[in-house]
C-alpha cells in the first residue's frame, strides 16, 4: 500500500471514530410537577344523600304507578296513586253540602237584614230582631262547618296521590297494581345519588387537618370510579364514644353515575404541609433496588432518580424527588444504563 492510500485509510478510520454513535430510541414521557402534602387514607361508605321511603298516608287500592325502577323522577312528579271512587263521592257530598249551607245562610242573612228595618221602624220587637240574627250567625256557622268538611274531603282525595319530594332515582317501585295498600306502608323508595355521601371518621390529632369546604381525592374501592371534586361537607365536633375518632362528611358528586350507593369508597385527606411533587406514568417506575426513573436530561444522557411515592392513582403515580424530573423512560428495563445517550422514539 502506497503512503497516500494508508493515509486515506486513516483519514476514514478518524472520521468513523469521530462520528457519535446514535442512542437507543426509548419512548418518553413527561413528568407533570404538582403540589401535594401527606396523605391520610380512611375508608368508608357511600350513602345516598337523600333516601326517603315513601307511603300513602291512607289506605286502599293501589290503581297506578307511573314509575319504574331506576327512573330518575323530579320534584313534584307524580309516582302513584290510590282508586279514588269512595273519596270522589264524599267530596261531591260534602260540595253539596256547602251549596246547600250558603243558600241558607244567604236566606237567614236576608231574613236578618229585613227584621233589623223592621224593628227601626217598629214592626218587629227586639226578641224577633235578636232570634233572627242568631238565626243568621247559626246559618253562617253551618257554611264554615260545610267549608271545612269540604276541604277535608279535598285534602284526603289528594292523599290518594303520591308524589316524589325530591329530584332522585326510584330504587323500589310496585311490580303490578291492584293490591291493598296500608296507610304509612312504604310503596317506593327514592334516593338522591347525586351527590353521594361518604361517612368517616378520623383520629382526634388530625381533626384540626380536616376543614369543611376542603377539597379531598375520593376512589371507589370495587370500581374504578374516582373523584378530586369531593367536598368535606362537616366535621362533627364529637368523637364517636367506642372508637374516639371524629366523624366526617364528604359530598361525592356522582353526575355519571360512576359510583355505586352503599359501596365502599377510599377518601385520601391531605393532612401536611404541601411540598412540590411529581404525577409520573405507573409505567415509568422501577421498584427493583428501591423506587426509582430514568430521567433524559437536557443533553440527552440517562439518569437513574430514586423518588418516594406519595400516592398512587391507577395508571399514575405522585412522587417526590431530589431533584427536578422532566422526560422519563416509559417501560424502563434493568439493561439501561446511566449516562448512555438516548434519542426519544
């Protein structure tokens, strides 16, 4: 080989060692910096809060039902009602009667109105005068009683209507009509489901950590349902006399229906000082050897970070760092390596 062809061959040799070697493509994701504290987890259950047992408040037949199970009623709405034949006949009754006491008390107030010009100009006596006046008290009072007979007639045909107090959902309803029904049975029931309500009870040195209005994480225990909207609605000042913690409330709003009445639901309540922190990928995280990323850098090199998870919400997790992360390895494995230089695929 002649001196200028070996010094082509190094020329090229150099050149390929210079040439920097391209990273692994490794698929990112981004870390999204928050601001959490300590975390108190308490279980618990969900009430409706609203649940109401409704009845008639008479007896008799059942003759409709105007709704099913697991309809969503309005206030006011009509759920059944009772055969009204009976009280449709006693108010026609006692309407008949107030026609009758209002001509008769028109009659004796006529009468008395006539007997007090007579006895002005001395035609009656005063006896006559006073017989037809109470005659005419008598006749009024006769109205009134008639009156009110009729409103009471009135009021017991609205009883033979059952109607929803509440905007809520019918979770018990008649199957058929034509059955008896007891005054004051419950025939349905309705409960509000949104919100929902979901009672717990702390220990007595977090209680001053717990405010009403504050804002608390909710996580259905058997579903994935989940909620950072739920509300502490009271903290009741007095503990519980067997176990001395503090009862809680907090309202769950539930517009979907995505959590379930009488289950059981986990309420998180932050109780310390807020500190920065991280929501990562579950996938970016690595527990072999301690919990731990492998952050990209700037320049592109690995970096394995050791974190301490805060919290852990299905498909993310919330941690804390010693120091700021930004571009993490998603599905990371133990071939990596710190300080090799990545390119994002």
């Amino acid at each position: 080989m002649t001196r200028s062809a070996l010094a082509l061959a190094l020329v090229a040799v150099t050149a390929l060692a210079a040439e920097p070697v391209p990273g692994p493509k490794l698929r990112l994701v981004k870390a999204r910096e928050m601001k959490s504290s300590s975390k108190e987890t308490v279980t618990g259950q969900l009430f409706p809060s609203r649940m109401l047992p409704m009845g008639f408040e008479v007896g008799g037949r059942l003759a409709t039902s105007k709704v099913q199970k697991g309809e969503v009623v309005k206030a006011g709405q009509l759920l059944g009602s009772l055969d009204t034949e009976i009280v449709d006949a006693q108010v026609a009754q006692a309407e008949a009667g107030v026609a009758q006491a209002e001509a008769v008390a028109g009659l004796a107030a006529d009468v008395a109105s006539r007997n007090e010009k007579l006895k002005a100009e001395g035609s009656v006596s005063d006896v006559q005068n006073r017989q037809a006046d109470v005659s005419s008290k008598q006749a009024q009072a006769g109205l009134a009683l008639a009156k009110a007979q009729l409103a009471q007639a009135r009021a017991g045909r609205k009883r033979h209507e059952l109607k929803a107090l509440f905007t809520g959902t019918v979770v018990d309803a008649p199957d058929t009509v034509g059955n008896m029904v007891g005054p004051g049975n419950p025939v349905y029931v309705v409960m509000q489901l949104d919100p929902l309500t979901v009672k717990i009870t702390v220990p007595e040195h977090l209680r001053s950590a717990v405010k009403a209005g504050q804002k608390v994480r909710v996580e259905s225990v058997g579903g994935g349902a989940s909620s950072d909207e739920a509300t502490v609605k009271v903290v009741i000042p007095s503990a519980d006399p067997q176990t001395r913690r503090v009862p809680v409330e907090v309202s769950v709003p539930n517009p979907k229906g995505d959590f379930v009445a009488n289950t059981l639901a986990r309420v998180v309540l932050s109780v310390g000082e807020t500190r920065n922190a991280y929501i990562i990928a579950s996938t970016a995280m690595m527990s072999a050897g301690g919990d731990h990323v492998y952050a990209v850098g700037a320049d592109g090199m690995l970096k394995k970070v050791y974190v301490t998870v805060l919290e852990r919400r299905g498909f993310e997790v919330v941690v804390t760092a010693p120091e700021p992360l930004d571009q993490l390895v998603d599905y990371p494995t133990g071939a990596l390596v710190e300080g090799t230089k990545v390119t994002q695929r």
